[in-house]
C-alpha cells in the first residue's frame, strides 16, 4: 500500500468553492461590518506605529488585511495556504503570497512587530502546534505580539464549533493557549470574547441578552467546580501575547508561582 496523501491538500485547493462559495461575492460593505466587529474585539491590541510591519497568517479571503488597510497600516502582507483563498485576498491587498506558514516563516526572523491568525491554529496536528508557535516567536521583533483567534473550547457551543469543520484538529481554551504561550517563551497574555457589540438596535438587544447567558454561565461554573474559570465563554475567543522585550533571566534552584485565574485548579 502507498503513503496516504494528507487530506489537507485535496480540501485546501477548493476549500473556498466547495465549502465557502459566499467569500467569492463578498461587498465592500460586508468587508467594513467584519472589520468594525474584528476592531472593537481587539482593541488596544494593535500597534500604535502605522509603519509596524504586520504579517497575517491564514489570511483566508483578507478581511482582516482589508481592517489593517482601513486603518491606516502600509506594511502588510499576507499568507494563506490555499490559492483559492489566496487570490480573493489579493483583491483587498497585493501583497499575499499562497505558502504553507511552516514553510514560510523560517525566512522571516525578527521581522514582525505584529503577527495574527484567525482560525488557522485549531487546524494545525499536536505534532506541528509548537514548531507553529515557536516560528511565530523567533518572527517576531522584540515587544511584538501575536494574536490568534480560534475556537473555545470552555463555550457550551465550543464541540460544535470544533468539528463542524472536517480540517480542525485540535481545540483549545484560554487557559491551553496561554500555557502553549509560555512554552515557546511568549508573555502577557491575555483572552477576549468575540460576541456582540453594540452598533444598532438589534446588536444593542443581542449584547443584553449575552449578559444575562454570560452570568448564568459563571454561576454555572461556580457551582460545579468552586470557579468561574476564565470568564470567556464565547464560542471563538481571540488570545494576544508578546515576544519578550528582552531577553528572560534565568533563575536557579527556585521555583515561580504566578496567580492567574485561567490556571487555577478546579476547587469541588
């Protein structure tokens, strides 16, 4: 029997016709309603330097290259393993280039002051997630920051989320993607909900009515575990950490403890 070809290459080559057909219409106005939302999520998450060199990983049809564009980023580019996606995020920016992110990012140390990938990590094997993150740590210039969004695995809509799509691979939650971060070296991390936002009547009822689930959930996890756990609870969440601006000192015969809700133990 001969190698079983990775099934990735098969869906990636039409992925955006056979699964995502609605991305090859999309309007100017549809690109402007993602990027408001996507803003509002990340705000004070982006560098303040308009000149900041911003790569962004998986950029699928380039809604988030079409954000940095509008606000005022030159130096952009864009990276997305299928050519199909590829070539509908050329038509928001130039500069993308169909490349696997493994392969890419060798090229490209200490270049970056921000990297981002939405919804690329959970599609990744355990066996490529470290390798992924540790290239994304040497890419990044001192002080620079990551951020992935992905699903959330601490949702109650978390597992539908996660394989509602064939090519996911793994899952994760705040605390997960936190201590990945350490791992490679990455600090100051920190986790959002991507739920409503307020921008009009209807969006103004949604976010209300979030509140309300978004306490039922808390109490719900106080009640069976002791703690509310992380407190995101949206089915994608967005995780943002940095490259150290100097290097870590080592310390010896002495261990750290750092407090952190995301990694307490659960309390019965």
């Amino acid at each position: 029997m001969g190698i079983i070809p990775d099934y990735r290459t098969r869906i990636y080559d039409r992925y955006t016709t056979e699964k995502l057909p609605y991305l090859l219409e999309l309007t100017d106005a549809e690109y402007r309603r993602w990027a408001a939302a996507c803003q509002h999520r990340l705000r004070g998450w982006l560098p303040s330097d308009r000149e900041a060199r911003c790569l962004d990983v998986a950029c699928g049809h380039g809604n988030f290259l079409y954000l940095l564009k509008e606000a005022g980023y030159h130096n952009i580019v864009g990276i997305d393993v299928s050519p199909e996606q590829a070539a509908v995020a050329r038509r928001v920016w130039p500069d993308v280039e169909c490349a696997n992110v493994l392969d890419y990012l060798p090229g490209h140390a200490g270049e970056f002051d921000l990297i981002t990938g939405f919804d690329i990590i959970e599609h990744l094997h355990k066996s490529e997630v470290l390798t992924f993150l540790d290239l994304i740590s040497k890419a990044l210039r001192p002080g620079g920051s990551v951020i992935l969004q992905t699903a959330n695995a601490e949702s109650p809509w978390g597992g539908m989320h996660r394989y509602h799509d064939f090519t996911h691979e793994t899952g994760y939650d705040p605390a997960s993607l936190d201590h990945l971060f350490r791992v490679v070296g990455l600090e100051g991390f920190e986790a959002r909900e991507c739920g409503p936002y307020i921008h009009g009547a209807a969006s103004m009822a949604r976010t209300a009515i979030w509140k309300v689930i978004h306490a039922g959930l808390s109490v719900w996890n106080v009640a069976e575990t002791g703690s509310r756990g992380s407190g995101v609870y949206t089915r994608i969440f967005a995780g943002r950490a940095q490259r150290p601006a100097k290097p870590a000192p080592h310390h010896y015969g002495t261990a750290s403890v750092e407090s952190t809700r995301l990694a307490s133990p659960t309390a019965r």
